[in-house]
C-alpha cells in the first residue's frame, strides 16, 4: 500500500478499516479499495456513509477469516445463516403472544395500562425486526435481510438488558451474537435466494411458530413442561429434514449439512451457560442438550444408512450378471 496517500490523507476510519485486511492483501489493492471506497462514499448522506462502512468492514472480516465464496466455511455460513435468521424469526413470532397465552389461561386483573404498553413496545422492539428481516429474505433480497437481522441482534440484546439477566437467561445475548455473526459474515453470493431456499426459510420460521402458538393456546394445561422450555427440542425436530436433504437428497452438501447444525447451535447456548452456573445440574442440562440433539443425530444417522444402500445398490449393478 502507499502510505503517502493512504496512510497519512486518509480518515482515521478508513485506515482502521483498511487495516482489517490480510497484510497481502492490503499491501496489494490498499490504495485501489481507498479510491473506490473514497468516490463511493462522495456526497452521500450519513446512512449511506455507514452502511458503506459495515460493507468495508465485513470484506475485510471474510478475507481475513477465509469465509470467502471459494472458501469452505463460506460454504458452511451460507448454510449457517438463513436457517439461523428462520428459526430466530419464528421464535419472535411465537414469543409475539405469550402474554395473551397467558391471560387466555390465567385470567387476572390488569397490572395497568402503562405496565401493558411496556410490554407491547418491548415485545415489538424484540420481534418486529426479525419478522421484517425474514420477511426481505423470502423475498430475495438477502443484503437487506442481513443488515435487519443485525438491527434485530442489537435490539434484542438491549431489550434483554432492560429485562436483566439471571443465570439461565445469561446465554441468549450470546445466541444473539452468534446469529448475528452467522448473518453478517455468510457470503450473500452463494445464498440460497432460489424459490427453494426461500420457501424453505419461511417454512421453517413458521413452523417453529404456529405449532408453539397453538400449543400455547389450547394444549399448555395438558402439557408436562411449558412450551417454551422445549422449544429448543423442537427447533432439532424441524431442521433434521433439511440436514437429511443436504446429506442424502439432491443437493447433498456435507457443507451445506455443517452449516444446517451450525445454524441450529445458537439455541444451545443459554443451556451451555445455565450449565456454568448451576453445575449440581449439570447432567440433567447434559441430558437436555442431548434431546436438543439426538434429532440431528438421527438424520446423520439416516443419511448414512441410505447412503450405504445407494452404494450397495450401486455394487450389485456394477457385479457380474
């Protein structure tokens, strides 16, 4: 890089930013990622001027960490990603109406109506922006979808800090990072945006939240546990099929398949924390996590099966008749 036009005329951030890039890298188109980044951002507004940043910055980011289009692990996010943003927007949509769950079961006088607008605008604040960013993603617009899906891991985290955090809560600003990070680091190129994969994201969302929302409604007094506290185990059942289809069906992907689990994972984590603070229960949080589990496993364990016939299947033809 010329330090003589980039390293001394140009903004702090931008050097900052440029910085983020492998040294080979830098040393190579430095000057050339400053003039385009400098007549890109010219008489923009302030929006504009950010969003040019974040695109500098995760660049840079996919360079470094090798989560290119050609690299593996962008293979893997580009997997990661959508199932993530999926299943966190239909959680926010089951978690919309626990209040009105709640007061259909449980009739109790009003706490106050100021008390009753917090809650709205807290629930909204936390599920708004991801319904809006799964909303962009069937409709392809995947650039879009991941900056809301970030605004939604940002207002999530604040919400839950407005709410506190105890021992069990701990681990959802961390899920919330790790989905984050899945949806803004996934290359948006190699993005399932096909009618398919769109299809698939909203099904997905929905079925995480129309069951729960109806259990919720008519089944919560039959149930042994609230629907919440299995949510997870439900969220394992629901992208079981898609890992099967990335493993044993027509786009099998073992990539692709790794990316499914990877995308599951965020919803682990408030048990791995739980786990942190709580260890005289570690084996019964252990157990949980392997029931959260045991229905990936069981696709892996399908995948193989099948794909140990096809190969049987496939000798026998081969064989002499």
């Amino acid at each position: 890089m010329n330090h003589a036009t980039t390293g001394h005329t140009a903004p702090r951030a931008i050097r900052l930013l440029i910085g983020l890039y492998p040294a080979p890298y830098r040393g190579a188109h430095g000057d050339d990622i400053h003039a385009t980044f400098t007549e890109a951002t010219q008489d923009r507004t302030r929006g504009a001027l950010l969003r040019e940043y974040r695109d500098l910055a995760t660049h840079a980011l996919r360079l470094r960490l090798r989560i290119g289009p050609t690299d593996p692990a962008g293979r893997v996010l580009a997997q990661a990603a959508p199932v993530a943003l999926a299943l966190a927007a239909g959680c926010a949509l089951y978690l919309l109406l626990p209040n009105l769950a709640y007061r259909t079961q449980n009739p109790q006088p009003s706490p106050g109506p100021r008390h009753a607008m917090a809650i709205t605008v807290l629930q909204l604040a936390r599920a708004a922006p991801w319904l809006l960013a799964l909303g962009l993603a069937v409709t392809g617009r995947w650039r879009a979808a991941r900056v809301t899906g970030v605004a939604a891991v940002l207002l999530g985290g604040g919400v839950q800090a407005l709410i506190g955090l105890d021992r069990y809560s701990a681990g959802q600003p961390a899920a919330l990072a790790l989905i984050g990070a899945l949806v803004l680091l996934a290359p948006a190129a190699l993005v399932d945006v096909t009618r398919r994969g769109r299809w698939e994201m909203a099904a997905l969302a929905l079925a995480v939240a129309l069951p729960g929302i109806a259990a919720d409604l008519y089944l919560a007094q039959y149930l042994p546990l609230p629907v919440l506290a299995v949510l997870p185990i439900w969220l394992g059942i629901l992208t079981a099929p898609v890992l099967l289809d990335r493993l044993a069906g027509r786009r099998r992907d073992p990539l692709r398949a790794a990316g499914v689990v990877l995308g599951t994972l965020p919803w682990l984590m408030p048990m791995t924390t739980a786990a942190a603070f709580d260890l005289p229960r570690l084996h019964l949080l252990l157990e949980y996590a392997g029931a959260c589990a045991a229905p990936l496993g069981v696709a892996l364990a399908v995948a193989g099966a099948l794909q140990l016939a096809r190969r049987v299947r496939a000798d026998d033809r081969s064989g002499p008749a």
